[in-house]
C-alpha cells in the first residue's frame, strides 16, 4: 500500500505547500545552496593539497607512488547527491565512475545522525555502489555533530544573532540575559528514539558543545512534523507558548538540525512563528543558516581529510 497511500498523500498536500514555496520565491533554494556547498568544499580541498605540496620537501615525494596525495591538482573532486529529489544519488553514481573517481567518501549533510536522515542517505549510497559499481571503494564518513569547526561556525552565527537585538533597544546579550536561545529541530516520531535512534542524544551533545563557548539561556524544540504518529516534544508551538507564559520577550531561534535554507527555515521558522511570536508578544529573530559559512565549509574539509588520511587513501 505504499506506493498508492504515498501519491494520496503528495496530491493532498500540494495545493498547501505550493503555496508555501510561493511565499519563499516560488522554489526552494536548497539544490543551489548544496551545490555551493559543493564547490566550496572542492576548493578548499584544493587549497589544502596545494599547501601540502609546497610544505612537502622534494625528498620526501614520491611521483612513483600510485596514492600521493597531492601529485596533481585537483586531487579532491566534490559531488551532490540527494535521497528523494534531483540530482538522486543513484544517477550522479554514473558520473562518479565515468570521471575515473575510485575511491569515494559519502559525507551526509545531516550533523546528527538518524536511521531516518543520515542513515537512509548513506544506505542508499552503499546500496548503489555495491550492485553497479564493485570497482570504487566506498566509505561513510560517520557523524560530526561535535565537530569543533562545526560548533564554531554555530557559535559565531549565535553572536552575530544576537547583535540583532541591540537594533531594537540596547541591551548586553549576556550580562543581562533578556535573549532566550531556542535550538529547533526537526522531529521524529517518537518510535525511532525509542529503538534506540540517537538523533536526540546528538542533538543534546551540539548543544552541549556551544553552551561551552557561549553563555545562554536555552530550549531545545521539534519542528515539522506531520502525520498521526507520537513526534518528539516539546514542539516549537507548544514551547514559544511556554516561553510567552514566562514574560520572554525576546527570543532567538537556531535550526540546530538543519545546515541549508530550505523550506522549513524560510516557511516554517522565518513566516509561520514569526507571526506566532508576533501574536504572542515575543520578539523573535533567527540565525542565519550556515549555508556556505566559512567555519562550516573547514569543518567539511577537515573531516573529508582526517577520514582519506585515516583510510590510507594520502599521506
């Protein structure tokens, strides 16, 4: 029945979210983001092949060797591959083998792990290049939700989230804490956590890696949920309500879980509580997306290099 429940499903909520995507600009720019993404990350790979072969005395190479790390230049080449919508993963794979590429590294955008985001993307990668293509050797980088660069980059974006405050009165963010962080993320039915699903324990240890560098008061909360199932609580609803019934005033909101604007920034966060908030009093205001932050894009790098070095894959 999964097939048929699934197209009764997507013609019913068309109509609603086609109407979302319009107050966003019509599309939803995550394809073009992750793609910006991508070449980033591929030029800060070359630069860092570059440095290394500079650093690197002549005595020491060895253009004999068939894995030098850095013999030429682009030594890293950056795909985008995505689990239910174009560029699939199952059709970049072709491209991948034809560029001559053998040894591949999925890295998932997801910072915290779960059977349903990471784990679905990844098993779909493995599934892929084990049926059709046995010659490349495939490895999965793991999760990074404690990734230093990563928590800096959140930190920073945090900082800067605050500064937006002090346009509307001016106030310290930390000596007198009138700012309330709120972390939402996106939820799960409650049954994956449940089994054992470590999304929410992650999501914790992030958190618990930015209250070390940055003093706030905050919430954690679950966004985007739908169907009849148990999802995570508190939702982010249920907790602007909260917060509203203990006289906070001003809030900001990071997307904990998400990396990229897409529609659940932009809509969910940026439109539909904003006007909650509004309504309830609270002033509130959202971080921006790491998007392409520069922080971010060293993390990637950083975790792509320790994981080929690890592999044996360079020097």
């Amino acid at each position: 029945m999964q097939k048929p429940l699934a197209r009764l499903i997507s013609t019913l909520r068309y109509k609603k979210t086609e109407s979302y995507y319009r107050l966003i600009g019509g599309k939803s720019p995550l394809l073009d983001i992750t793609n910006a993404q991508a070449k980033a990350l591929e030029e800060a790979l070359k630069r860092s092949a570059e440095v290394s072969e500079l650093l690197t005395p002549n005595s020491e190479k060895s253009p004999d060797s068939p894995i030098h790390p850095f013999t030429h230049s682009p030594v890293f080449k950056v795909y985008v591959g995505m689990r239910y919508w174009h560029p699939l993963i199952e059709d970049v794979m072709p491209q991948i083998y034809n560029d001559g590429v053998r040894k591949l590294i999925g890295l998932s955008l997801y910072p915290q792990y779960s059977l349903a985001t990471s784990g679905s993307s990844l098993s779909k990668f493995r599934e892929v290049a084990s049926k059709h293509y046995t010659e490349v050797e495939v490895f999965c980088a793991p999760s990074w939700y404690g990734h230093p660069f990563y928590i800096e980059a959140l930190v920073d974006v945090i900082r800067k989230g605050m500064e937006l405050f002090n346009a509307d009165s001016p106030i310290h963010p930390f000596t007198h804490p009138p700012i309330h962080v709120l972390f939402s993320a996106h939820s799960l039915p409650e049954k994956f956590i449940d089994e054992g699903d470590p999304y929410v324990r992650h999501i914790e240890r992030t958190i618990e890696e930015i209250v070390k560098r940055i003093p706030i008061k905050w919430n954690l909360s679950f966004q985007s949920r739908s169907g009849p199932v148990k999802w995570l609580r508190p939702s982010t609803e249920e907790t602007l309500k909260e917060l509203a019934g203990r006289n906070i005033k001003n809030i900001l909101m990071v997307p904990i879980s998400f990396v990229s604007d897409h529609i659940e920034t932009l809509y969910e966060i940026d439109i539909l509580y904003m006007q909650m908030a509004k309504g309830l009093g609270i002033n509130l205001k959202r971080t921006e997306s790491l998007n392409t932050h520069p922080l971010f894009i060293e993390a990637l790098k950083d975790i792509v290099i320790k994981n080929v070095k690890e592999l044996g894959w360079i020097e």
